[in-house]
C-alpha cells in the first residue's frame, strides 16, 4: 500500500470510531467525525488509484 491509501485508511477508522462515541456521548466537534469519513474514503480512493496507475 501507498502512504496515501494508509493515511486514508487511518484517518477512516479515526473517523469510523469518533462517530460511534458520538453516538453514545456528545461532544463538542463530533460532527468532525462524518468529515473524517469522507476524507478517508477519498484518501483511500486516491491512494488506490495511484497505484493502479504506477503498475
């Protein structure tokens, strides 16, 4: 895996498990969590795609 795609997948788990305690707890800023999820998804995406491209 690329940085990009590993970065991705961190920031989509950092993400995945802020939502889940906003859920249960508020907090200031968890809408930040859905943000981090879509930025993940992306970073993912992208990390993929330039792999992809490089073979």
């Amino acid at each position: 895996m690329y940085r990009v795609a590993v970065v991705g997948v961190v920031v989509l788990v950092l993400g995945l498990v802020g939502y889940a305690v906003g859920a249960q707890t508020a907090y200031p800023g968890r809408a930040f969590s859905v943000t981090a999820i879509m930025a993940g998804i992306g970073l993912l995406g992208l990390g993929r795609s330039e792999s992809e491209v490089a073979s």
